[in-house]
C-alpha cells in the first residue's frame, strides 16, 4: 500500500460512501455543541420532524455567553436577558432531544474545546465536529477535527454524516529543542506568521518535529487551535506516549480490555515513512522568540524584542494598506518598540490558553509579584470547572488574587466579550485568546496575543516584557 | 426545504453592486435563536429610518420612503433582481433566512459570493446567474413596466420575460436535483441511511470504545 499521511488515515477511515462529484460522505464521530450555532440546527430538526441519528455522540455546554462571576445562580444569574434566552434555549434542545449536556453549575462545564479532551470525548482517531472554528483543537489527539456551519450542525445531527471534499496535506515541522521561557503559543504564532492567515488555507496541517513531540498535550492543543488562524481547517499531531499518558483514566475513555484494544489502534495515527505532502514547512525551534501580535490579524506578530514594522518597508500595496489601517486601529505611531506597548487589561484564558498548564505558567510568574496599578484589570479565566478545581488545590487561585488577578468563574469570557467582560474603546489588552481582530475584545478594543507566561509578565510590567529576562531577574 | 420548479412572479429590482450579508442582514440580529423571523429585519439599515433592535416589532418603524422594497409597486414581490457580488461578506446562513422569510424564493445577477451561494441551495433559494446585458435590460424592463412579472422555470433553466423572450442560465445537475425534488443536504444523505448504519455497524465492532459511553 502506498504510503499514507495521518489525514489521509484518518480521511479513509471515514468515508461511508463516495460520490462520482469528487465529494465523500465522511462519518462524525462526535459532535460538541454549544448556545451560539446550534438553535437554529435544533429547530431545523423539529421543523423536518426528524430526530438526531446518535444521541450518543454529542456532547453540549454552553460557553460563549456564560458570565464569570456568580455561575451558582445559574441561568438566572445570566443578565443580558438576550444571552439568556440562548443558553436557556441550548438546555432545553438537549432536554428535548435527550442529548448530555454540562449546564452552568455542573463542574464539568467549560469551553466546548478544554471539556472534550478533559472527559476522554475526544479520542485519537475520531472524526470531531462542532459549530466553532477552534475545533481544529482537538486533531492534537490524532484526530480529524474542524468547524463547520449552523446547516452542517444540524445535518451531523441528523445523519451523523457530512458532505466532504478532501484537502491537500501540509506539513508544519518544528525542530529541536525549544529555548527557555519560549512556548507552544509562541510556536503557532510564529508559525502564522511564517505562512500567513491564509498558507493553510485548503489544507490540513499536520504538526511534526521534535519540537512538537516534546510538547505536553496542552501545548498540542494550543498549536493545534490555531491552525484556523494560519487558515487550515484542521491542524494535526501523530498519536504517541505523550497522547497516551494524557487519556489513562478519562470518563468517556475506554477502560480495561478496550483500553488495550483502542491502544494497539492508535499506535498507526501517524503519518508513514515517505507519505506526500503536498506541502513542507519549517522551523527551527531555536529560533523563535516570544511572540506578541502588534496589529489586527494574528499574522501580524514579532517577537517581543523588535519594533512594529515600518509601514514603508512592507513591498505588497494590499499589505501595505492593511498594516495603515492596523496603525490607525490600534494608534501607534511609527517605530514603537513592542515593550513599549503601554497595557490597560489582560486576560488569560480561552480555548487556546486556559488549561492547567497554562495556568501555572501565568503563577509561576505571577508568583509574589503585583500587577502594575496602571493595569485596570488582569483577569484569570480557567477553561471549565475542573480546571478551576485543579488550580484551587494546587493554591494558583491565592498566587493570582495575592498579585491582582482577578480569579474567575470559566467560559470563552473576554475572548470574544460576548458576556459582561470587554475592553473599552481604545483599550490595549495582553491576551492569552487566539484573534486579534477589530472589535473582537470589545468595540474599539486593542488586542495583543502572547503566551500566558508573557501575558503575566505583562501585567505585572504595565507593559510587555521579555519574560525571559523577567524570570532571570527574579531568581 | 421547499421545492423549486418554475416560479413566476414580480420583480423587485436592487440596483446596488457588492451588497454585503452585512447589509443583507445586520450583525444585531444574529444573536436570535431562530431560522425564522429574519424577513422584517432584511435590509434593515437601508429599510428603515431608525436602528433596529432584536426582538422589536417592526410594523410601527418609520420606512425610508426611498428604499426600493418600500415602494408600493414592488409590494409582494418574490424574485429579487441584483447586482455583480452580491451576497459577499460573512458567511452567516442569517442572509439566505432573512430573504426567504421575507418571500424571495430566487435572485437573479451577473456573479455571487462562494459562500452565499451555496447558502442559498440549503434554503430553497435559486440563484439565477446571467449575463450583465441581460441583467442590464431585466433592470430596465422592471423599471418602466408596473407589476413587471418573470417567469423562471429551473426544468428547462430559462428565466421568460413578459414578452416572450426567454434567456438560459447554467445550474450544476446535483444541485439542481435538489432544489426540483425540494432535497435539502440532509434528505439526499438520508437516502444513503442504509450505507450510513452498516459503516456505523462496522465501526462498533472495530472501535466498541466510540459508542455508548456518553449518555
Ligand atoms: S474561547 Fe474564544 S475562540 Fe474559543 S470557543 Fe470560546 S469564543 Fe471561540
């Protein structure tokens, strides 16, 4: 047999049928839903009279639109009576149709994209869909996971199929050893910025290198969430013993005989020696700095040590316009210094940033120091219940509320600002969140993305800093 | 999703390039839980004089007098006639929703945006492609004759003009199967079902690990 890449496995082992037109029908294994994309899906359903084909393979919280603070109230401490309405509208489809759901209260409960893999629901080898473009989070586990629309979500629904055309195989490699105080984070961002928001475009990356095997799976999952920002729908990483380790014991894992069984699977979830990819990038994990993003795309981005680029050296006219429009947003003048960035607000959290490694990332640095008073707010937000749980015992909570932090209750939060947190107009914000967009942290806001490491740093600062150096000073 | 034979009905002509789903329908309205209800929110910003909110009855807002769609003469209209580009921007399925509550069942232009096109397949709208003469004499057909009416038969892919004047337009066969038969994605994958649970039976026999364990 012709050597085959992971996606190539992954795509074969999911076609229920393939159609003359080029396209495929491609099984779903599993489904995560939540308030935002599935309402309407829910009503097509009832409206065609149908019922979802598998109950089992989904899985729902609501996440977008819960507030952070006073989650015991439930739904009723939901004060945006618009918010409300779809998260009560997502507990009672599942209600309805019988589908499990983690409700605000449930510790369980969290980002859509931290609950999969903490409850053994994403498994390696899986196909993994959700009404979200981060699913691409969850191909960390080897498996083939992206986002899809409101009409796909309830097409998964229905048939547990969708309809599929393959993509193109790209293969990110990330060489040797990664330098202190340098992170997954910083990785992808650097990667985005190598290939630009739209070099995966029409692909699925696959994450490789000794760089990227060295990595924990929270690392993974960082990379890997942020393949969409580099344009690929799916991002990939090779089943291995880190993989393993990570699943042992996992609510919704296999346990005892199938244990063994699944295992003996999951060793092939790589790609083959000689496979084609139709693309090949690389990078030298000895190279990369921390990254901060100084504009309004996650391409824009330098590592923490250089100015904002000149407006007059970028050759490209659309580019060119583009890094204007960025100035103007975001205020600068010319030929600032990244440490001289003055911040307003940091948040730490999101589906890209809020697992438990990231968390004592931020403590370590956070750690008996004081956020600056120039900062308004510097906030934690962990990625679900247990996250939050995890930390309180491991004494993270008190190291961020003794320096400043705001220790909070989990959701997507200030990531997107569709519940109570947002930045102000004019606002700059140290974020541990995966877009930089206009607007996306609130209207007006000003949105920097950096590791957790770099975005404590930061707050601690009132400005960025080189958290390399921050750390050397401090011991 | 409805089905799509021959539809003959009025005309109301759009005479704007690059009309953004955006515009279409404004981004306020996306926090809705529903498919339905978008109709009286279609074009809001240019419909109406003041700023619409979710949720509000629209029947008492005041109606920019100059908007096409006010117009008494268009009044029931249900082909929509526009310009190159139209449907660009976000991807939100809410565009496709609102032209349909509103009652435009096809959409007649030179050139679309990838995204809302294939959006308006799912939701048993037609977009009709022609070429931009052709859609420079419907415009001008529209405008001089009240209660201008096109008949637009998808068997025979012929868009027919009060006169007689009967002009072709091109439709890929698969989508076109769908829309004559009123199969949407999930009906026409439905008919494949059989195929769907014997992989299904495969699958549980070879990863038992997948099924069962959430519930
Ligand atoms: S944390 Fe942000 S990016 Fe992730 S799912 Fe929530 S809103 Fe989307």
């Amino acid at each position: 047999m012709k050597p085959r890449t992971l996606y190539d496995k992954l795509w074969d082992d999911h076609v229920v049928k393939q159609r003359e037109d080029g396209t495929a029908l491609i099984y779903i294994d599993r489904q995560l839903l939540h308030e935002v994309t599935s309402p309407q899906a829910f009503e097509g359903l009832s409206l065609a009279g149908r019922a979802p084909w598998r109950l089992d393979a989904n899985l729902a919280t609501p996440d977008h639109n819960v507030p952070t603070e006073n989650q015991e109230a439930g739904v009723e401490g939901i004060l945006d009576p618009v918010s409300r309405i779809q998260v009560e509208t997502l507990d009672a489809n599942c209600d309805k149709f019988g589908i499990v759901e983690f409700k605000m209260g449930d510790s369980r409960q969290g980002i859509v994209h931290v609950i999969g893999p903490e409850q053994g629901a994403t498994l390696p080898g899986m196909t993994i869909v959700c009404g979200d473009s981060h699913t691409a989070t969850h191909g960390a586990f080897a498996t083939l996971a992206h986002g899809i629309g409101t009409s796909e979500v309830e097409h998964v629904l229905a048939t547990q199929c969708l309809i599929q055309r393959k993509m193109k195989n790209m293969r990110v490699e990330v060489n040797g050893d990664l330098p202190f105080g340098v992170t997954a984070k910083d990785i992808i961002l650097a990667i985005i910025g190598e290939i630009g928001t739209a070099g995966g475009t029409g692909y699925a990356i696959e994450f490789a290198g000794s760089a990227i095997e060295a990595l924990s799976m929270e690392g993974r999952m960082t990379v890997c969430n942020m393949a969409i920002e580099g344009g690929a729908r799916s991002g990939l990483v090779a089943f291995d013993d880190t993989t393993l380790e990570y699943l042992k014991d996992r609510p919704y894992g296999p346990k005892a005989e199938q244990w063994d069984q699944a295992v003996s699977q999951w060793r092939d979830l790589k790609s083959d020696e000689g496979a084609f990819f139709d693309r090949v990038v690389k990078l030298n994990a000895a190279d990369i700095k921390p990254q901060v993003t100084w504009g309004t795309s996650p391409e824009m981005v330098v590592a923490v040590d250089a100015q904002i680029p000149r407006q007059e050296e970028e050759a490209d006219p659309i580019k060119r316009e583009a890094i204007e429009r960025a100035y103007q947003y975001m205020g600068y003048k010319e030929g600032l210094a990244i440490t001289d960035i003055k911040l307003d607000r940091v948040f730490i959290g999101s589906c890209t940033n809020s697992r438990i490694e990231d968390l004592r990332a931020a403590a370590e640095v956070a750690k008996g120091n004081q956020v600056a008073s120039s900062i308004k707010q510097a906030m934690v937000v962990p990625g679900s219940g247990l996250v939050k749980q995890q930390a309180e015992e491991e004494g993270l909570d008190e190291i961020f509320t003794q320096a400043g932090f705001q220790w909070r209750e989990p959701g997507c939060s200030m990531c997107l600002a569709m519940n109570a947190d947002k930045l102000g107009d004019g606002e700059h914000c140290a974020s541990t969140s995966n877009r930089n967009f206009e607007g996306r942290q609130g209207q007006g806001g000003r949105t920097h993305l950096v590791s957790p490491a770099m975005a404590a740093a930061a707050a601690i600062a009132g400005h960025f800093v080189d958290v390399r150096d921050f750390v050397r000073q401090q011991s | 999703m409805e089905k799509f034979t021959s539809h003959k009905a009025l005309v109301a002509p759009l005479d704007r390039a690059n009309v953004d789903t955006d515009q279409i329908i404004p981004k306020q309205f996306l926090k809705s839980i529903k498919r339905s209800g978008f109709g009286p929110n279609l074009f809001d910003e240019w419909r109406y004089l003041d700023e619409g909110q979710p949720g509000q009855d629209c029947s008492n807002r005041p109606l920019n007098p100059d908007f096409i769609l006010n117009k008494g003469r268009y009044q029931g209209a249900e082909i929509l006639l526009a310009r190159q580009n139209f449907g660009c921007g976000s991807s939100r399925e809410h565009a496709p929703w609102a032209l349909l509550d509103y009652g435009f069942r096809c959409v007649i232009a030179p050139s679309y945006a990838d995204i809302f096109y294939n959006n308006c397949f799912k939701n048993g709208i037609l977009p009709v492609i022609l070429d931009d003469k052709i859609v420079n004499q419907l415009f001008e057909e529209t405008f001089v004759s009240e209660g201008y009416q096109l008949n637009i038969d998808l068997s025979s892919q012929t868009v027919q003009t009060p006169s007689g004047e009967s002009f072709s337009f091109e439709v890929d066969e698969f989508r076109k199967h769908c829309l004559l038969n009123g199969l949407d994605d999930i009906g026409l994958t439905l008919a494949d079902a059989d195929s769907i649970r014997s992989y299904e039976a495969k699958r549980k026999e070879t990863s038992p690990w997948l099924f069962g364990v959430v519930k």
